[in-house]
C-alpha cells in the first residue's frame, strides 16, 4: 500500500482553511469595543498640515503620551512642531468608543475620529474637526496619527 503524505496535508490544510475564518471577516459580532477598550498609557505621534488659510498649508507633527482611563477622560502630554515652532502641553479631552471599535475623541479645540484595535492595543486616529463656537466644523487640516500602549496603567500628570 502506497501512502501520499503530501496529498493528504494538503487535504488537511484545505479543510482547515475553511473552518478558520478572520475576526473581521464580514461577522461584526465577533469584535467588541468600549470605552474600557482604551485604558492605560499610550505612545503617539501625529503628522500632517494645518490650515493656515484659503489654499495655505503649514507642516504639522507633535508627539507625547496619552493616558486614557477607560471610562471617557483623557489626558495628553505633547510636544508640537507648527511650522518650525515648539510648544510642550498638557491637554485633557473626552472619548467615546462605540462598539464597532471606532469612536470620537474630543478636545478644547478639536476633534478626532478613533479606529481602535479591538485588544485596545493601538489607535489610529484623523482630525475631522475644529471648534466653532459652541459646535465643530469640519477640519481643513489634513493630520492623522497612530498611538501604541505602553502599558496598562495611566501615567501620572
């Protein structure tokens, strides 16, 4: 009796392919995200330009940490290039994260669009918009950024 190992591996791992399907595979039922999904110490960096007025752009990039508390509240520690000048900050804000793992981040003078990791691991985020008054319009700044956690707990203001 003559035996075909490969062609029966291959059997094997044709079978299993399709048994294992993606987490996000069409089946929105397998992620799940909430404000606790952002908690603990995150390391970021933005990039990009901002609107200096009508078809007038100014480069943009600012890094630091931001602690979210898993309930809504963060806090960010940054330092910020705007066209060649340097400002360190701290800056509080508020977010909500829905249960498709995307969310809003909101701060004093903007607000953000979050796409979370569904491990709450990292964020990528896009500024949609700037404060007008008692509302936000949509940003004419073209800047986005990413965040990784560094740990679990918040950092200490």
């Amino acid at each position: 009796m003559r035996v075909h190992t490969g062609s029966k591996i291959c059997t094997i791992l044709t079978i299993s392919s399709c048994l294992i399907q993606p987490a996000f595979a069409g089946d929105d039922s397998r992620i799940s995200c909430n404000n606790k999904t952002l908690k603990g110490t995150y390391m970021y960096s933005v990039s990009g330009v901002l609107s200096a007025g009508e078809n007038n752009y100014m480069p943009a990039a600012w890094s630091g940490l931001i602690s979210y508390d898993g309930r809504g509240s963060m806090t960010l520690k940054r330092t910020t290039s705007v066209d060649g000048s340097w400002v360190t900050a701290v800056t509080k804000g508020a977010y909500s994260i829905q249960a498709d793992c995307t969310g809003i981040g909101t701060y004093p003078t903007a607000r953000w669009t979050y796409y979370v990791a569904p491990d709450g691991s990292s964020v990528n985020f896009l500024k949609t918009g700037n404060i007008d008054g008692d509302g936000f319009i949509e940003s004419p700044d073209r800047i986005s950024g990413t965040a990784k956690r560094v740990s679990k707990q918040q950092a200490r203001d």
